[in-house]
C-alpha cells in the first residue's frame, strides 16, 4: 500500500492527528506528517465545557514532522490529508501548502479535511461547486468560497474530496477515506 501526506503543525488537533496516523498505520498505509519544519509538534485538545459559548483548547499530545512542506512531493502520496485544529488558521496562508493541495486536486487524487482543515481547501480554491462539511464556524469560509455547507451530515463526499466535521465524525469521515482507499 501506498503512502498519505497529512498535513498538519502547531496547535493542530491532537486527537485527529494521532487517530489518523494509527488508523491509516493499522489498514497497511504509510502516513507522512508534513508541517512547516521537522520536529516535535505542540497539538492541542478541543472540546467542550458547560458555560463556555465556544470550544476551550488544552495541550494535547505531540506528534513528530516527519517532513517538511518543501519536502513533500504530491507523486510520492496517494492522497493528502488536512486535519483540523487551530493550524489551519496559519497554514491556510503559507503558499507551500496551498501549492500542495491543488496539487493532489490537479493530479486526480484524494483530498480530505477534517473539522478546520476545510479552510486550507477553501484557501486553495479547491471546493467551489462542491458540498462539503466541516465544524460549524467554518461555514462562512465554506459558502464565501462557493462551496454548499452540509450541517446534517458527519462526513461527506464529493468527487474526490471527502470532508468531516469534527474528531466526534472519525467513525463516518474514515469509513469514507477507506472507500476512497478501497477504489469503490
């Protein structure tokens, strides 16, 4: 089996980062994690506390770079995965990952993004026409890139990209990644 560059940094969602990499692992994929240098990096926990308006955020476990964004080459991947977190904040603004993600789309292959990662993929110019999901506050970037937002569903795919709304999504948003994998 091949390989899936996931794309993550600082501040990324611990939980979906770790539960990517061990998930794809355990199927007999190869996950490279792609982020702004090679080293140990700080991932956060989001989640939610009664009396709070929004989601609060804690240190979370780290993960190791196993790359860097200049290193990653879209031909060595089967498909690119953008996880969620507070990296995509920043990471929608860096063009290496921009680059890279119309890469993949360009080439035909898999994109998926989970929670956050939607707003690289509407940075990127990737998603207008098409439906997508992904944690609520990102709808606003969604529509504004000429995407349709799909509240109601936990994953969705569309074509070749496959979104997810939250870490709570992981059993319907890998089942859709698997199929992907699985050519069906």
């Amino acid at each position: 089996m091949g390989s899936i560059l996931v794309i993550t940094g600082d501040a990324g969602e611990s939980f979906e980062c770790l539960y990517a990499r061990q998930r794809l692992l355990e199927a007999g994929w190869v996950p490279r994690i792609a982020a702004p240098s090679r080293r140990r990096l700080h991932l956060v926990i989001h989640d939610f506390e009664p009396g709070w308006d929004t989601y609060v955020e804690r240190p979370g476990y780290g993960a190791d770079a196993d790359l860097t964004f200049d290193e990653a080459r879209p031909d060595e991947y089967e498909a690119i995965l953008l996880l969620g977190g507070r990296a995509p904040e920043y990471l929608r603004h860096d063009p290496r990952v921009l680059e890279l993600v119309r890469a993949f789309d360009a080439a035909g292959k898999w994109v998926w993004a989970i929670c956050h990662g939607v707003q690289i993929l509407a940075a990127a110019g990737v998603i207008a026409g098409k439906r997508v999901t992904a944690y609520e506050h990102c709808r606003w970037e969604i529509e504004a890139s000429g995407a349709t937002y799909l509240s109601s569903d936990e994953a969705v795919r569309d074509g070749r990209i496959v979104t997810g709304q939250t870490w709570q999504s992981h059993p319907e948003f890998y089942r859709l990644v698997f199929a992907c994998l699985a050519g069906t």
